[in-house]
C-alpha cells in the first residue's frame, strides 16, 4: 500500500469513528476547542488534525488511536 491509500484509509476510520461514536459533532468540536467547520473538514478529509488535537480527539470519541491508524 502506498503512501495516498495508507493515507486514505486514515481518513475513512477517522470519519468512520467519529460518526458512529454517538456524540453531537458540536459537543465533539466544543471538546476538542475547534470549529463545527473544522471538524466537518476532518470529517470530509479536506484536512486532518494535529497529533495533539487526534489524540484528544480519539479520548473524546473513546478510541484507540489504533483503531484509526491500524498499524
């Protein structure tokens, strides 16, 4: 798998996790210190978080990081 498709992936299990944790994408946003629209761009993979803000953001959702990544 290269880079783009690894990179794809991400996005999918990201989006995935974030929309089947059961929370408000508002209460995500509002715990995570971001905008709805930021988080909606993360959600659409036109940007991804930081290492700081994915790591929030995986306690906020109740993930593993893991469980995103896959590595």
């Amino acid at each position: 798998m290269d880079i783009s498709e690894y990179e794809k992936k991400i996005k999918e299990r990201l989006k995935y996790e974030i929309e089947s944790c059961g929370k408000k994408k508002s209460a995500i946003a509002k715990e995570l210190g971001v905008s709805k629209p930021t988080l909606s761009q993360y959600l659409s993979g036109r940007i991804m978080p930081s290492l700081a803000t994915f790591g929030l953001l995986c306690k906020v959702i109740d993930c593993s990081p893991d469980d995103i990544l896959k590595i």
